[in-house]
C-alpha cells in the first residue's frame, strides 16, 4: 500500500491551539484513516516542550496532563497528508532539536523552537518525497 492510499493525498493541515481540536470527532474516524499527526506540548512558566505523535490529540493532551504536576499548553499540531508520515515527521524533528533533548520525546528550549523544528521537518519531508 503506498503512502497516498494509506494517509491519503491532502495536504498536511496545521492547527495551532488546542481550541481547534474542540469539535473534532475522533471516534467518527476510521481507525486506520484518523486524523495523525505531530503535536508540541510546552509547560508552562517552564522551558520544557514535548514533541509526538498521536491519533486523538486532545486524549493525548490529557493523559500527559493526569501523569505531570505541571500545566501543559497545546500550542500546536500538525497532520500528515500528501504521501507525507507523522512518522517521517516526528522523527526529523527530534533530529533537530537532539541538542535541546532531556530524555525521551521532551526537550528543553523555547516552544517557538520546538514548533519551528517541526514546521521544518514537515517541510523536508514533504521536499523530499515530491
């Protein structure tokens, strides 16, 4: 199966506050055709952000938020589409910010950082498989 009739040919979507994710109907989705994509959690008052991947952003969001004593923002998300893999995606943004990593999928930088490194590997992804 290639990649198109696995994720279909859209183009990546970006949401950029977790307000956007209010009425989407995840359980409405076909479970092999949901909406995935890359997500950045940051905490706030602190330097520290959380980039992954994940089908039901808002159930991620808050089982993250039930496991740390801390506030957990929601500043962006972005979905795979065009050929293009959350995958793909995650991964070469953990490459880029593998000088800011703490341990795991979370970093230690600026959130704009994090959203910017993700913006790019969407972006590299999508130059590469063109």
């Amino acid at each position: 199966m290639t990649a198109e009739k696995q994720y279909g040919d859209s183009t990546p979507e970006i949401k950029n506050s977790f307000s956007e994710f209010e009425d989407y109907d995840w359980g409405s989705v076909h479970r092999k055709a949901r909406m995935t994509g890359v997500y950045v959690f940051s905490m706030v008052g602190a330097p520290y952000c959380k980039v992954g991947s994940t089908g039901t952003p808002k159930s991620r969001h808050s089982s993250i938020v039930s496991a740390i004593p801390f506030a957990l923002d929601f500043p962006f998300f972005v979905t795979g589409g065009g050929g293009i893999t959350h995958i793909q995606i995650e991964k070469i943004a953990h490459r880029i910010l593998e000088a800011h990593r703490c341990q795991g999928e979370w970093f230690k930088c600026d959130v704009s950082v994090e959203i910017e490194a993700v913006r790019q590997a969407a972006g590299h992804v999508r130059e590469v498989t063109k």
